[in-house]
C-alpha cells in the first residue's frame, strides 16, 4: 500500500473565495487505485510555507501532488518551490513553449511575455502533458539517494522508497483531464504495480446500512474488494479488481458486477457516472417513449434535471410547472371539485396533474407532483415534507406518498422528491420491459 | 493581525466521499474578521495524527479550528487527541449530558450509550453551545505558559500569545449555526479586540477588473477597507469596518455601502445574502406583478431558480417548458411562419415564447428562452451558445441575444442564460420604478 497527500496551492482557497473540489477528485481516484491518502494541506502563495509543506510532504508520503501554482503570473510558484526544496535548477522546455505558443496563436492572440514561464521546469522532473490549457505539469520520480542530497529526512518506513511529485493547474477540468490520459497509467504501472480496474453499482432505494448488510458476505474480499459508499442521498458498491494487467482486472470484476446487479435488482439503477435522469432518458429512448411532468412543489427541478442530460429533446416535448390552484385547473384541467374537495396536496390533485399534462403534451408517460416544500405553508394535517407523486402511462397509474422530515429544509426536499419521482419512472419503464418479455 | 488555521478530521474526507465545504465556510468568515489563515489540513480519523497535526498547528497559530470527529462513535476522537496533546484530563458534563438526553427524549428515543461520550470535554476548555445537534465545542484558551507545560513549541513570533482551540461538529448546517451563535462575538471581543462588520455588494454584468479599477481609489483604503472578489460568475465589493464597538462600525461601513451603490448604479444588484432571484422576487412582491416562462434551452432552470426562493407562489402562477416545435405552437401559439421562416432559435420565436406565455398565464410579464445548450445541435449558422431571450410587459419588449462560448458546455451555458434572464427582469422593473417617480 503506497501513501500519497494532496498539496492544494493557492492563496484564494485560504480567503474561502473558491471551494477546493480537486482534493476530494483526488482522494477518490487515490482510493480507487488502493493508493492510501493521509492529509490534504492547503496553503496559500507563499514560497515559505510552500516550501516547508513540500519538504513535511517527501519526507512522510511517496506520492505528493500538488494542484494550483502553475499559472503565469508572479503569484504562481509551485513549480519555483519545488525545484528550490530539490535543489534543482530551473530549465527551459523549448518544445512546450512551442506548443504554448501555438496554444496561443491558434486563437489569434500573440502569447503574453508572462506564460514563457509555464514552459519551466525543475531538471531532472519529466513532462505531464496539459491537453486541455497552457500550463503542463511534471511527473517527478525522485530516488531515495536524490531525496536525501536534497536535505529531506525521510521516516523511518519508507527511508528505501522512490519518491514522486505530480503538478496540475487548479483548474478542475484540466486537472482531471491529465490524471485520466497520463497519471492513471502512471501509478498502475510504476507504483501499484498492477492494473487496477472498478466498477460502482449506484443504488437507489436501499441505505448504506441494509445495503451492507445485504452483502456482508462480499464484502470481506480481497481481490475484487467490494466497497460500500454513501453521499447525496444514494449508495454506491464498487468493486475493484487488481491483476497483473488490465484485461485480466476486468475479468475479475465483470462477474461480480453481474451477481450483485442480480441481487440488488431494481435497488441497482446504474454503473459508474450513470444518474436517475441519465438512466430514465436512456429508458426512454430505448422504448421510443415520451414523458411529460406538470411540477408544483418542485417548481421546475425535475424538468431541468430531465434537461439536463444531452440529447433530452428525444423524449421531452412539453413539460410545465404549474404552481397555482388556477394554472392546474386552466392548463391542466384539474376540476375545482378536486381543489375543493381535497386540495392541491392531495393524491386526486397529483393523478389529475399527471392525467392532465399527458393528454396536453400528448406524451406517453405524465408525471404530477404536488406538495409542501416548506419554509412556511404547512399545516398539521399537511405539513412541511408532504409530497404527492402520481405516474400516468396507457391503463397504468401509480400514486406516491412521500412524509420528508420538514427539517431537511425546502432543497433537500424538493431534490428529494425530484429523485423519487425520476426513481419511480424507472421502475415503471422496467416493469414494462419484463412484461413485454 | 491574529493567526488561525483549520483542521478538518475526517477519513470519509480523505477517501473522497465527502467534499469538505466547511474550511471554505471558515476561511472566508476568518476574512471578514481580519484574522489571517495560513493553512487548511485535512487528516483521518487516526490518533497519531490529529494529535501531531494539532501539535503543530498549536506551535505555529494561534487559532485552530477543528471540524469533525465529535460524534458518538469510536471513531470520532478529536476531543481526545486534544486532551492528550494538551495532557489535560477529560471531564463529565453533567449539564450537556442532560440537555444530549433531553434531545433523544424530546424525539422520543432513549440515547443510546454512545452518546455520553459527547459529554466529556478536556478539563480546563469552555463549552460551545451547539444549538441545533447533540456534539457541543469547545472554546479552550490557552495560556503561553500552558503551551509550554503541555510541551509544545511555539514560533518565535507567537511565543507570548494566548492560544485558542475551538472544535466544531463535521455536519455543516451545525459549524455555522455555532459559529454565528457564540464564535463571532467572542472572535471578536477577545482576539480581533474589536468590532468588525462587514458587508457585500453583488454585482452583475461587470468583470473582476473592470471593478477593481472602478474602485481603484477606494481599494486603497485602510479602515473601511473595500476588497473585490469574483467567483461563480459574479463579481463582489466587500467593506469592512472595524472599530471599538459594533454600532460605530456599522456606522463606518454603512456611508460606503451607499456610495458604491450610488456609483455601481444596476450593476449593484443586492447586498450579502441575496441571489439574483431573490431580488426579482422583492421587486415583484413589492410591484404586485405576477411572472411566467416560457422556456426552451435551459429545460425548466429559471423556473427552478425563480422557486428556490420561499414564498415565489406570491409572484408565479404558472411557467412552461417547451421543449419542441409542436408545444410552442400548441402551447404558446407560437406560428408556424416563424419556425419555419426564422427557426425555433431566433429572437423572433423568444418573443412570441414570451407575448405567449404571458397570455395564456395572465401574469404581468412574460419570458422566452430559446438557444443551443449543445453539446450537439449546433450549426455554423446558429451555434452552441447561441442563445435568444424574450421580454414582454405591458406594450413594452426587450429582446436579448447572447453568444456564449461553446466550450463552456451545457450545464453553464445554461446556468448563464438563466442568469441574463434573471438580470434582464431585474432592470426592467427597476426602470420602472424609476419611470413611476
């Protein structure tokens, strides 16, 4: 097991004007890898304290890698840091300048005398290539022998271990992009020593606990290693494989990401960066089906997540948020005698919502949702967190109740419902699916 | 200037399954108070090295900031690594094991005996009400001399200063309940040794330079002192007083926050909290009028945004998406002359969207959005980017065209477009409250 931490560069980060979500990225992909991470730091533009971090860094951890400090202006001096701590000269990268420039002309702009600096390097370090932005990083393996000439006290357990330092721009799509096309390969092959592959299983439906319990037996392997995960109101199972080389970690994991989809049934909604509304769109397509909401309490949330995913104009036509007792009876045509009778929260209201919206868009699936998302317009008989849900396809309708805690506050409530309500046009497509087999 | 720095604790963090959003939290309210923070650092929940990692922090600040490791479980044992760090005992809360019983009482549970734990605090620390949870702080000072007993270092610089521990539960809503309830006053009372108030103003469609030099005269300033900052596509001032007592620091600010209104005119759109939604929300309660989308490319995003704000019921009756050609001619009424003639993506079919769902919703003002989100859909004629917006009020329209780039992607060319849309509403009813007087 090989130990790494995260160096975050950049004096915005301490003045709380950015949020640092490069170290969370890296900490996961590090976990992915088996990789251990001990501590992040986060420190600000300043030679010193970056200097003394970096030499605390090498001196407990094999891997360190930096993001942030890579950028053209004075302030930016990761790079200058590490090269003074190693004792390294700092040298010109005549073809990264080349492509610095041209990074430049291409957009008709003659390169600013500033960015020359992000063609240097500290000697000895090896280029990582940046596809995305002008500032590349280094890859540095550095020996037990080169650390100690540099004056860093190792300790003790890994006194015999190579050290290596990876650089990356703090911008987070060039960061990610870099550690996906070159430091992947980079740690699997010379640190790892092995070709790690995963797989996550999202679950909906299911909490972390049950899930582990659930599979409680798979979870003590060792190779593949089954993980459970939670965050954002869903679990994850992820199980990784190590081998010799790729094609053989994924023929470790392929049958074990078969047996527990298997298991968890319905309760598995996805793979990887798969998401409810990703996975309803894919339904959707594939059983050339149209949907159609008419939202209340989620004011329009479900229709943006439902956009959200590219190519959504397939199966989306009409969708409309209907948030006052007189737009559901004149757009919707649900009857005064149901707004009277039982009111807009009510499960009439949410089935005529989702009848209604289906017969004015004409799509096959109309979905209703009505409810209290709080702050304010609770009552005891229906409080803050009551949610309606209705589903209308063909001969078919279901109906949902949902009692959220009102504490959960009204976003969390209405991402909540939203979820549920994309949940249950999941299971209703794959129920269909099953019945015409 | 006083010294802080931030540790947050946590293994869930260091895995990547978290995010940590509470040292952004802290850091930026450390700023508003003119206290400085050098370092963030994030570390497991492992014994040894919280307890060096708070060594260390206690040596080189004066304020250290835990996060996490509070709760009832083995696991969490911040308070116990500062006790031992500080060699100081750990001692029963009589007091706070009531009010953590009454907590599960009240929701009817017996508290499991875990719990206690949340009782024992290092003999010698004060407690830190905790409001909202059952895992109160701590607020320890700490005496140079006591620094010194405990066997820990300090800098040369910080060797006659008191030093301050204040630990804070992991769970976000919490931290800033109890920062806001009990650690701002005493911030400011016992090390800040005065009263700092400070407000923001928000601005929109003014660039981060283009700002600083607007103020170029006032950025010099050392009590007031005005500070711009930019992030997630807006751009802010901050002004901060700081004097003997709170009421004549407000007083300082509250003459430059007039002015720099004055000067920034429209680009100035709100102060602290508010959102570019929330204002519209204001000036539509406060106008009496009522509004409504209609929208194409953003799938629902202004309609989300317009009902995150509470109480958007007063001022939204109905808003459509309309995601096809066939619904914003069913729907809106948009013709057919028009989609053929012009497309759906021109600034013809983004006012008929908007004349249309002004009319059949009855509101005040109607608005129509129509783009390319991309990624695909784009042409050389009409772009991913291009996007068309809509006004209608009265016998007044303003159309708007924007041309985003198209590497920004989906999510933020719409999340922008939403943006314009609001900011477009935004100035027309402050051009008419200007018109009515």
């Amino acid at each position: 097991m090989s130990i790494a931490e995260v160096l975050a560069v950049g004096t915005e980060l301490l003045l709380g004007q950015v949020l640092d979500t490069n170290s969370q990225f890296l900490s996961d992909e590090l976990a992915r890898l088996g990789i251990d991470c001990y501590y992040h730091t986060t420190v600000g533009d300043n030679k010193r304290r970056v200097g003394n971090l970096l030499k605390t860094a090498l001196s407990r951890s094999e891997i360190v890698i930096t993001s942030g400090g890579l950028g053209p202006t004075p302030d930016d001096l990761t790079m200058e840091c590490i090269a003074e701590v190693m004792g390294a000269e700092m040298v010109m990268d005549e073809k990264i300048l080349e492509v610095i420039r041209s990074f430049f002309s291409e957009r008709g702009i003659v390169m600013p005398e500033n960015n020359e600096k992000q063609a240097l390097r500290p000697s000895g370090a090896d280029l990582l290539p940046n596809p995305t932005g002008t500032a590349p990083g280094i890859i540095w393996t550095i020996t037990p022998e080169r650390l100690k000439e540099a004056g860093i006290e190792s300790v003790p357990e890994l006194k015999s271990k190579n050290r290596y330092i990876m650089t990356f721009p703090g911008v987070p799509s060039e960061l990610k992009n870099m550690w996906a096309t070159t430091v992947v390969d980079f740690l699997q092959s010379k640190i790892v020593g092995a070709a790690i592959f995963s797989v996550e299983l999202k679950h909906f439906g299911i909490g972390e606990s049950a899930l582990a319990e659930k599979y409680a037996d798979l979870l003590a392997g060792r190779n593949p290693t089954v993980a459970p995960y939670a965050g954002n109101g869903e679990c994850r199972l992820r199980v990784t494989g190590k081998s010799d080389d790729m094609a053989n970690a994924r023929e470790m994991v392929a049958p074990l990401v078969a047996a527990i989809q298997e298991r968890s049934g319905n309760y598995c909604y996805g793979l990887d960066n798969s998401t409810l509304e990703s996975v309803v769109g894919d339904l959707l397509k594939s059983q050339g089906l149209m949907i159609s909401s008419a939202e209340s309490c989620t004011g329009g949330l479900l229709s943006k997540r439902l956009t959200d995913v590219a190519g959504s104009s397939e199966y989306i036509s009409l969708n409309v948020v209907t948030y006052s007792n007189q737009a559901k009876q004149s757009v919707l045509g649900v009857s005064e005698k149901i707004l009277n009778e039982f009111g807009a929260v009510s499960p009439e209201c949410a089935e005529a919502m989702a009848r209604g919206v289906r017969k004015i868009s004409g799509a096959d699936i109309g979905i209703g949702i009505t409810g209290v998302a709080g702050p304010s317009g609770g009552t005891e008989e229906k409080p803050v967190g009551l949610v309606y849900l209705g589903l209308a396809m063909g001969d078919t309708y279901v109906g949902k109740k949902l009692s959220l805690p009102a504490r959960l506050g009204r976003t969390e409530i209405r991402h909540r419902t939203a979820n549920e309500a994309l949940n249950m046009v999941r299971l209703q497509l794959l129920e269909r699916v099953n019945v015409n087999v």
